[in-house]
C-alpha cells in the first residue's frame, strides 16, 4: 500500500486541527448563550409574543458583547447593573438605544 503525499498528510491534519478548535469555540459559545438566553428570557417574558422574537434576538446580541444583562424589563429597573447593555446605541445619525 502507498503513502499518501506529504500535502495530503498535512491537510488532513489541518483539518484535525481545525475541528478541534471549533469543537472547544463551540462549546464556549454554547455556555455564553446559555446564560444570555435565560437571562434574555426573563427579561423579554412580558413582551408580546410578536415582539418576543426580536426582543430575544437583540437581546441576545448585547448579552453576548457585554456578558451581562440588567434585571429589569425595557424602560424599567436594572439600569445601573449592566451600563455596557444600557449605553449601546444603534448606528446612523438618529442613535437609539440598542438593547431591550
């Protein structure tokens, strides 16, 4: 039986190497939402179930930057806990608050 060519050798163990980083990434990132996402549930949970969706979905963005989220629900308490979610702003001339 032949050897494979060296390229393919070292292309195999890229691609090893590889699937090992994104494996450990992967598994970070699934601890992150995790938590960004109960939090997230709490604070979208008396949104309407239309709104539910986005509201989860910005949510979880600004959770996933800032590694908090304030207790309280939009507009209510909480403001000082998280201020990283409470002072993102949308992008463009009219800037709006990012984070529900």
């Amino acid at each position: 039986m032949a050897k494979p060519p060296l390229h393919q050798a070292a292309a195999a163990l890229l691609l090893l190497l590889l699937l090992v980083a994104a494996a450990s990434w992967l598994q970070t990132a699934d601890a992150a939402s995790g938590f960004c996402s109960s939090k997230c549930g709490v604070r979208c949970g008396r949104v309407s179930a239309r709104a539910r969706g986005g509201c989860m979905r910005s949510c979880g963005l600004c959770c996933e930057e800032c590694n908090c989220v304030p207790t309280g629900a939009r507009g209510g308490g909480g403001v000082n806990e998280c201020p990283c979610y409470r002072n993102m702003l949308t992008a463009g001339p009219k800037k709006r608050p990012k984070c529900p």
